[in-house]
C-alpha cells in the first residue's frame, strides 16, 4: 500500500486513540467553584438604651445607590473605576442584610414598644427610612478600608413631618488586601454605623 492509501488509516486510528485522551482530560479538569457567599451581620456590641415608651417605629428596606444594589462585592484599584470580584459574593443584596439588623439594632435600645417592617397597614409613631450610598473595599488607601455611607431620615409617620436627617460616613480599615478582610471590615463599619444609628433615632425621639 502506498503513502497515499496509508494516510485516512493513520488518521483513522489517530482519532480512536485520541478521543478516549480528550474524554479523560475533560473529566480531570477541575470543577468550576462557586463565588463564597459572604454576609452583613455584626450589630454592636453596647447600645444606648431607654426606658419604653408608647411609641413604634417602622423601619423601611433601606434604598440602595444603584452600583451597590446587587450581590456583586464591590471593590476600587484605580481611580473613578469600580469592579466586583468574581469568587466572593453576597449572600443577599447589601439593603436585604441591613433591613433586619436596624429592627434589631432598634429593639436592643428598649426604646420603642414595636419595631415594625413594611408590609403594616397600621398607623406607627416614627418611620426610619436608609439609604447605602457608599459600600465598598477601597484598595487604593494605605491601609486598604471598607468605605461605608448611610443617609438617614427619620420621620413622624402621624404627622407626616420630617424630623431630621443624617449622613453617616465611616472608613474601615482592612487587616490585609483581601476580600475576606474587606468582609470583615465591612461588618466592623456596619456595627459602628447601627450604634450611630441608634443615637440619634434615641436623641431624636426623646
């Protein structure tokens, strides 16, 4: 047999012995990870506290600056750019976190005799309204920080009055450059952010 005729069976029996090592090497290759789910849930340590009184607050989801509100994880290297990391997500957006740690940031100070969320066809004394303006791992600082900002208004729900407003800025430093420790700072800033919050909902409604 010539060259020629020999070709297609050497390719022929190149491609059985091939598709088996092809078949292996896709079932060797590792298992795509799923992103670490990571949370928001640090309250403070102390609070301030009153006695109770005939009073309940509403406490709304808090809104959420549009490049914030997902379950991304962002972070900044570089000036006026913003990323998310790939294997590190929340595991709720950063407003479903913070809503249920205001109500019991606000129950632990025994000021209000209800601590309520929406839905509540009810009427309430005070309505406790957030916004996250700013929640980020800042890689561009020495050390690197947790950049955490809140804008707070707290309202009388009866007479549909505003009684005062409030931003709350805090820059967290992190331990190491590492989402993990951006985490953990992260939680640190929000427990300092809930104590301020109490504050001065107390100071307003005293």
């Amino acid at each position: 047999m010539n060259r020629a005729g020999r070709r297609p069976i050497v390719n022929a029996i190149f491609l059985m012995l091939a598709i088996p090592l092809l078949s292996n090497c896709a079932l060797m290759s590792p298992p795509k990870t799923e992103p670490k789910k990571e949370v928001l849930s640090k309250l403070p340590p102390e609070l301030p506290q009153q006695k109770s009184q005939a009073a309940s607050v509403l406490v709304f989801p808090p809104e959420t600056q549009a490049i914030y509100d997902t379950t991304q994880i962002a972070y900044a290297i570089e000036p006026y750019q913003v990323a998310y990391f790939s294997q590190h997500e929340w595991g709720e957006t950063p407003s479903q976190m913070l809503q249920p740690l205001l109500v019991r940031t606000l129950q632990n100070t025994h000021r209000f005799n209800a601590v309520l969320t929406p839905p509540h066809a009810g009427r309430t004394t005070y309505a406790l309204r957030t916004e996250i303006v700013e929640l980020l791992q800042d890689f561009r600082s020495q050390p690197a920080t947790v950049q955490l900002t809140l804008r707070i208004r707290l309202s009388d729900d009866a007479a549909n009055r505003l009684i005062a407003t409030r931003d709350i800025s805090l820059r967290e430093p992190m331990l190491q450059k590492t989402p993990e420790a951006g985490v953990a700072a992260a939680n640190e800033a929000t427990a300092k952010a809930l104590l301020e919050v109490a504050r001065f909902v107390l100071d307003k409604t005293s």
